[in-house]
C-alpha cells in the first residue's frame, strides 16, 4: 500500500511538472508573439482541466489579438470565476469594453487591479496602458498613467519603455518611439521586441539596411519569432527579393496564425518564386473561405497563365476584369487579361487591354513584345514591326530573338504587299528584314534560323535567282541542319530545292564550258538527289532529274 502511494505521489508531482513545464512554454510563446503555438499548448491545458487562471487569461489575450471578442470575454470571464483574485484578466476585458466605447465600465475593470495586486506587478499597469492603444485614438493621460505607475514598480523593466514606443508609434511619433525602444535595449541588450520594433521604423523610413540588421539581430536571438519574420519576410518581398522572402514565410507559417491575409500574402510568395503548384493550392484554400476574393483570384488566375492553363485562367480573371468596382483593378490584372486573351485568340480584345497599361504606365515597355505578337497573330505586320522595333530601342542588351521576330514580321509584310503596285515599299520591308537578320546572324551565328530566313528574304529579293543573292545563306542554313534531318526535313529540302535550282541554272549559262557545265549539274542533282533521301516521292525532284539526263 506504501508503494502504491508512493508511486501515486510521484505520478502526480512529475504530472504537475510537465503542466508547469507546458504553461511556462505557452506563456514564452505569447510572449514572443508565436500565438498558434501557445494557443495550442493553452487549449491543451484547458481540455485536460490542468489550467491555471493565468492560462485561461492567456487564451484571452490571444482572441483580443484576433479580435475574438466574444471567446476573448469568455475566457477572461471563465478566469475570474476559477479565481475572482485574477488581475491579470481585467485590463482585457478593459480592453473589449474601450473597443466596445464603453470607457466607463474599462475604468472599473481597472480600479480591480488595485485591489487585487498586492505584489505591485509592473507587468499588469503594462497591460492596462495597452488597453487604451486604438488605432486613431489617443488616450494620452490614461496610457501615461498606468505606464507611471508601472515605472514606480520596476523603472529597470524593458516591456515598460517598449509599451511607450508602441504607444508613441501609433501616435505618428517614430522619433519618440524609436527613443523608448532604444531605452529598452540598455536595460535588456537581447530584448526581441525591442529590435524587431526599431526594425519596423527603419523600414517606415525606407532605410533598408538598417531595417534588416534589426530584423536580424532579433532573429538571432529566436529564430522563429514571427513578428521579426513576418516584417523582414515583406522587407525582402519590397525589394524583390523573393526567394529570402518566402524562405521567411514558410517558417512563419509554421510558429504563427494562419489567417486569411498571410494565406494571400503566402500565396503570392509562391507565386512569384515560380512555386505553381503550391500557389494553386493556397489560392484554393483562401477561395474556400471567402470565394469572392479578389486577391485570390487574381493570383490563381495568373498562375493558371503559367501554367499553360489559359482558359481556365481567362475564366477566373474575368470575375476580376468584370467587377463594378473598377478601383480594386490593378495594371497588371489588365497585363495578365491580355495575355489570357492573346492565348485563347482574342488578340483584338488582348491589344486594347495592353495598350491600357503601356498608356497608364510608359514603363511597361516589356509589353511591346505581346503587342507585337498579338499584330503578327492578326496578320497586321506593319504594326507588329513598329512595337517590335519598340522592344529593341527599350532594352540595353536586345535578343537575338528580338531582332528575328521583327525580321520575320518584315518578312510577312512584304509578302502581304506582292501584287500591288507599291513595289518600293514592298522591297523596302525586304531588305529591312535582310539587314536585321545580319544582326541575327552575329548574334547567333552557331543558329540556322538568320541564315535561313535571311535565305528566303534574299530570294525573293532575286526572284529569277539571277544573282544567286540566297545561296551563301541556304548553304550555311543546310551545313548547320545537317545533323538532324528528321528535325529539319522541311527546311533542309527547301534549301536543297534552291541550291538545285540554283546549279542547274548555273550550268545552262556555263554551257559553252562543258566541262563547268557538267559539274553544275553533278552538284545540281547532288541537292536533288538529298530531297529523294527526306521524301523519296517529291515530285519536283523527280522531274529536275529528269531534265538534267
């Protein structure tokens, strides 16, 4: 019997330590703002009737920073009734009342605090003072007074300093705030709260730098607050830094509270670091809960764009583009439409919506290419060379792509004009598309492309193939398509058609040396012949042998 009671007692005393254990860390947790993990821990308390008053105040405070107010009361209420001496519960429930205007009934739940608090705890005068902190409204001489009076307690205490710049700060006084933050540190050089807030001023002052050493030092103090990981996570995000951004992100998704606006803001992050999949995901979980959100929409719907899902995502942006409350619209919700559109052959539609943001916006010269595209798709050359040409004079460093897509949109212009009368013109996008695919050729002389498009240009420029203009540029097109026949049948046979005919014309003007001659035609049927090798039916090659025997 001894035994069993012995080992009862132990039983009990290690149960209490571990809850004293659990309490002590959810309390820490609260401290550092890590509210889901000292909720966790609390509500674990709760439902094993382990919880102390001062737990179920805790919960409290926890729902009032959610703005819970009816699980916020019932928490503070639950508190006072397990022990009516719970002073910490009533500068919450002061503060539910402020927020419900009722200053009167605050007031009362404060004088309790006196009554109770026979320690002089510095810690609870804190919590009274920040019962008056609302947005746009300045309490002045109720904050100053609790916060005196938790001086007079303990003029050493961090929080008490910390308490006056938050207060201050709300008020628009970053200069005053920043004193009482810095008055914190030389009492408590490794104060969290302290740095991250000192971060989040330099960041109201653009002052990047600084902003991230406070956000750092605060971090190497605890890895996982989520106050200074949430605020240097937006720091970076400012900067367009998005993989540190969301690196931060996903750990404060792990300590914190996974509201609606850090479930966007995550999706966003994933969005922007190319992480699609994942975004979807998010963007589907937000949309569940409020399924007319625009935010998520907008983001999902620019996702399903890269994700090649174009009409799904036409649809979704649509319930964007379409709202009557046009000033929720942002620019590049009319860049993403356009594109949707241009992908699902509204390229009319997708133009006006591109010209919205390059007309709003002069820097969004990135734009002219889809113009561009979206001219070339309608067959409005003319117009796709003038924002190509747009594109070049906008970049540093212009493509080779860049100058092929504006040679090609030459190209198909002057097609456009054979058979009218402007010959001039005709020839003169011609050989503005032979000169830009020069400009290929350099840039990418390891590349078929500018030597065969440069080849087509150049025949047309001698249709009779008097003057042989295309040859250099089909042989060197052929000699870099050689080694993968199957890839470039098509052009390869297009290049040994012209090359054929090309040495069979050479050898009929060289037929007073037969000699020449002969060799013209062998080279002549060499190219016909390779065409037998792709497409052994080719009816063109067929007959050129034909008239060379």
């Amino acid at each position: 019997m001894k035994k069993f009671l012995l080992c009862l007692i132990i039983i009990v005393i290690a149960t209490l330590k571990v809850n004293s254990q659990i309490n002590q860390t959810a309390q820490k947790q609260l401290y550092l703002e890590n509210y889901i993990n000292a909720k966790q821990l609390l509500l674990s308390s709760v439902s094993n009737s382990t919880a102390k008053a001062e737990d179920l105040c805790a919960l409290g405070k926890i729902y009032l920073r959610f703005n819970q107010l009816d699980s916020a009361k019932y928490f503070y209420d639950m508190a006072i009734k397990l022990n009516p001496n719970t002073a910490v519960a009533y500068p919450g429930l002061a503060k539910i009342s402020i927020l419900s205007n009722d200053l009167k009934n605050a007031e009362i739940y404060l004088s309790n605090i006196y009554k109770i608090d026979k320690n002089k705890t510095a810690s609870l005068y804190i919590d009274a003072a920040e019962a008056y902190f609302l947005p746009k409204r300045k309490y002045f001489p109720e904050v100053m007074k609790y916060l005196d009076k938790a001086v007079s307690i303990d003029k050493s205490n961090a929080d008490i300093f910390i308490a006056k710049g938050d207060y201050y700060l709300s008020c628009d006084s970053a200069g005053k705030a920043t004193n009482e933050y810095e008055r914190a540190l030389i009492f408590d050089a490794n104060n969290i709260k302290a740095a991250t807030r000192i971060g989040n001023i330099f960041t109201l002052s653009k002052n990047f730098i600084e902003a991230q050493k406070a956000y750092l030092k605060a971090l190497q103090i605890d890895s996982l607050y989520a106050p200074a990981l949430r605020q240097l996570s937006d720091l970076y995000y400012s900067k367009g830094l998005y993989p540190n951004a969301l690196l931060l992100y996903r750990n404060l998704m792990i300590v914190s509270e996974y509201d609606f606006n850090q479930q966007l803001r995550f999706a966003t992050l994933l969005f922007q670091n190319k992480a699609y999949d994942e975004a979807i995901v998010e963007c589907d979980k937000a949309l569940g809960k409020d399924s007319a959100s625009i935010i998520a929409k907008r983001i999902k719907s620019y996702t399903l764009f890269e994700l090649k899902k174009y009409a799904d995502g036409l649809a979704l942006i649509q319930g964007v583009i379409n709202r009557p409350d046009t000033e929720n619209i942002i620019l590049r919700d009319y860049e993403y439409y356009g594109k949707l559109l241009s992908q699902n052959d509204k390229d009319s539609l997708a133009i006006i919506y591109f010209f919205k943001v390059v007309e709003t916006d002069t820097s969004q010269k990135e734009l002219y290419e889809p113009i561009a595209k979206s001219f070339d798709k309608l067959k409005k050359y003319e117009s796709a060379v003038k924002y190509y040409e747009k594109l070049i004079e906008s970049k540093a460093t212009p493509t080779a792509t860049d100058y092929f897509m504006l040679a090609r949109s030459c190209y198909n212009q002057g097609n456009l004009l054979s058979g009218t009368p402007d010959t001039v013109l005709r020839l003169s996008f011609y050989t503005k598309a032979d000169t830009t695919l020069g400009i290929v050729i350099s840039k990418s002389p390891q590349s078929y492309l500018g030597y065969f498009w440069r080849a087509r240009v150049n025949s047309l420029l001698d249709p009779e193939t008097s003057l042989g203009l295309a040859k250099p540029y089909y042989e060197m097109a052929d000699s870099l398509m050689a080694t993968n026949t199957v890839k470039y049948k098509k052009e390869i046979m297009e290049s040994c058609q012209y090359l054929g005919y090309y040495y069979y014309l050479k050898a009929e003007k060289d037929k007073e040396d037969p000699k020449l001659a002969k060799e013209d035609f062998e080279i002549s049927k060499k190219y016909w012949n390779r065409i037998l090798e792709l497409d052994p039916e080719n009816a063109k090659a067929k007959e050129a042998l034909k008239g060379i025997k």
